[in-house]
C-alpha cells in the first residue's frame, strides 16, 4: 500500500521485520529512432531484468530507480520506460541523473501513476532521494536548497534508521574518467550526513559498477546498471564483460542494512 502526501511517501512493508528495496539505474533507455548507446539495447536488457525481478522478488516493497533512466531526455522516451515498467506491480520511485531532466521524468513517471515523492517512510526507516542534476553537465551538484532539504530531513526524521539516494558517487571509486564526474560538492553533502549518526547507507547509480566503502558506521554503495558496465579502475571508458544487473537491499527493523548485487545470467 502505498499513499502520497505532498513530498512524503508512506509505504507499509510486507514484513514488519524488514522492508526489501530493488535497486535499478542507468536504464538509459533510448527514444524511438535515437542513436544508440554504445551499441547496446537497453530496452531489451530492461526488460529482462525486469523479468528476473518479477519472478525471483515477490516479497519487493519498492523499485527505485537512481538515475539515468532515459539516454536522451524526451517525452518518448519516458513514456517507453514507463511502458516497460508496467509489468510490475510493486510500488516505483525515482530520481534523476545527468542524462534526466527531472521535471519532464517526474511528468511522465506520475502520468502513469508512479509516485513522485523524494522521502518515503517505512516503519522505522527514512528514505531521502536527492537531486544531484547540473543541466548540461556529466558530473552533479546539491544545490543549497537540496542540501537544506537533506538536512531538514535528517533533523525531523532523528529517530528513523536513514538511507539517502542519489546519483551521483561522493566518494572517488579509483576509476579516473569516472572519477572526473563525481558530486562535486561532496564535501558538503558529507559534511551534513556526519551531523547525523542514524544515517545507515548512501547509494548511488552512475558508476555503472558494483562498489562498496565505509564511512564509520554508514555503507557506502554504487550498483551496477541494467545495460552495460564499466571496467572499474580503467582510466579511460571501457566496458567491462560482466551481464546487466540490479541490486537487492534489505532493511531491517533493527537498522542493519544490506544489499546484493545480482547478475543476469549470460
């Protein structure tokens, strides 16, 4: 069940005990007639996550999207991934990345009755999604209302478990091409989730690659994409081997949080 008030999203989990968390990003899915990326069909990759989602995730709470849904942003191309997401049932939230613009994607995603809200609510768990988009640019940015927004969040939700998404990475993964397209006020952004020791996790899409830090208690997590994946560590843009993915996340009541990549087979 899932209910929309304003910016605020209520959803009630299958199991009190914990709340599972489908990550997908970089969709990239590509207008009708549009160059294609890197030769790859992002649609058909999509879809066949999609599929290994609707058989092997049937106690899924919510899909989140993290950005990069569309490769070039049009109207067209949202609607096909709108389209391509209603073999779903499971509630569906997403934020922008660089190649979005975010008021035509919460447009198209909340004519088809997706929800368009950038804080959810799940028992004892906060989810915050951020906007890092920087229009015309690769890398990403927080603005200061974005910032003022984060930390408003934290202050009012101090006695929830938090998990904060975003697009952009905030911390440098060792891959210098990637690396030059970080959040480039990170600092900022890490300076305000430091104010606040119930912060569990930061997930991010963008890297198109699994990853994993710490930072005191918090985990620190990049997924991979639905299309393609980047070699991590390259200098320079490369495309690694392995299949198209997405990411389980699993909350417990106890704050304990955990995630798990998972593979297309080829």
């Amino acid at each position: 069940m899932i209910e929309s008030i304003e910016a605020i999203t209520r959803l009630t989990p299958n199991d009190p005990e914990k709340i599972n968390i489908i990550q997908i990003t970089d969709t990239h899915i590509l207008d009708d007639g549009a160059p294609s990326f890197n030769d790859f069909d992002t649609s058909a990759s999509l879809l066949k996550v999609l599929d290994k989602i609707k058989q092997s995730e049937t106690d899924a709470d919510l899909i989140l999207l993290t950005g990069d849904l569309v490769h070039e942003p049009t109207e067209t191309a949202y609607q096909k991934l709108a389209d391509h997401l209603s073999v779903l049932t499971i509630p569906i939230l997403s934020l922008p990345g660089n190649h979005d613009i975010p008021e035509l994607m919460r447009y198209v995603m909340g004519a088809n009755g997706h929800d368009t809200g950038n804080l959810i609510k799940l028992e004892n768990w906060v989810i915050i999604l951020l906007n890092t988009c920087v229009r015309g640019e690769h890398s990403g940015a927080l603005s200061n209302e974005e910032l003022a927004f984060l930390r408003t969040s934290l202050e009012a939700n101090s006695d929830s478990h938090c998990l904060i998404a975003l697009h952009h990475h905030p911390v440098l993964i060792g891959s210098s091409w990637m690396d030059a397209m970080t959040l480039i006020n990170a600092a900022d952004f890490l300076n305000v989730v430091d104010d606040y020791d119930n912060v569990r996790a930061i997930i991010w899409g963008h890297i198109h690659q699994a990853f994993e830090c710490h930072r005191g208690n918090m985990t620190l997590l990049g997924s991979p994409s639905t299309c393609l994946q980047f070699k991590p560590g390259s200098d320079k843009f490369t495309v690694d081997k392995k299949a198209p993915a997405y990411t389980k996340i699993t909350l417990k009541k106890n704050g304990e949080f955990s995630a798990k990549v998972i593979y297309l087979k080829k």
